[in-house]
C-alpha cells in the first residue's frame, strides 16, 4: 500500500503528460513562438525609452520571420514595458535577430534609458479561443 501511495504522484503526472502531448497537431492553433520582453526604465525616462523601442520596431518588422509585435505600457506604472511578439521561428529570434546590427545598437544605448537587462521569455501557444 504505502509503494503505491509513493508512486501515486508520478502517475498521476505521466496520466497528465500523456493527455498533454496525445494528439499535439490538433490542439496547437500555430507554431509560432511568443516573445515577452520585460522593461524597466529609469526613473523619468519611459517617454525616451518608447521612442528608442519605437525606433528600433520599424527596423525589426523588416526582418525575416517577424509576424507582430505590441508595445504596452503599465498604466499604473509607466516604467514598466512589455513587448509582446510573435516570431515564425524561435532558433532565428535566439540567433540572428540577437545579432542585427539595429538590436545591437538598442542594447548599447538603452543604458542611457532602462534600469536594467529586459527580462526574456519564449512561449508557444496552446490553444486560441
């Protein structure tokens, strides 16, 4: 009784795994990667870091693989920024695009505007509604 109690939890998780990945192809509406991109600016200086992402999102939109991307501000807080993009193609979001010349000369100045490194996560959606 007590090895089946024990091995409860991890079958409860392989159950859950298996309903997960049965049949991924129908469940899965797009296979595009979701970018969320996490700003703090420095105090005061929001309007100046909209307007280097602004600036820099023209020239991303010309880039391969780029589907969207949406700029939000904290309402309650305008120094934190969020991106919300989606890419064709997370391996060229990670590569290439890390290494354009426009992102890279965002990340040089952006010392002058943001308190910080963006925080970077890449999602895939499961399921549209």
């Amino acid at each position: 009784m007590k090895t089946i109690k024990k091995a409860f939890p991890f079958v409860v998780l392989f159950a859950a795994f298996l309903c997960l990945s049965w049949n991924t192809e129908s469940t899965l509406t797009s296979k595009n990667t979701i970018v969320l991109v996490k700003y703090k600016t420095q105090p005061d200086k929001s309007a100046e870091a909209i307007n280097n992402l602004t600036t820099l999102i023209e020239q991303v939109k010309k880039e391969p693989n780029f589907v969207s991307i949406k700029l939000h501000v904290d309402p309650k807080d305008p120094t934190n920024i969020l991106l919300y993009e989606e890419w064709q193609d997370a391996a060229y979001y990670g590569n290439e695009h890390m290494k354009t010349p426009h992102l890279q000369e965002f990340i040089t100045n952006a010392r002058n505007f943001l308190a910080g490194p963006p925080e970077i996560s890449l999602w895939q959606i499961e399921k549209e509604f």
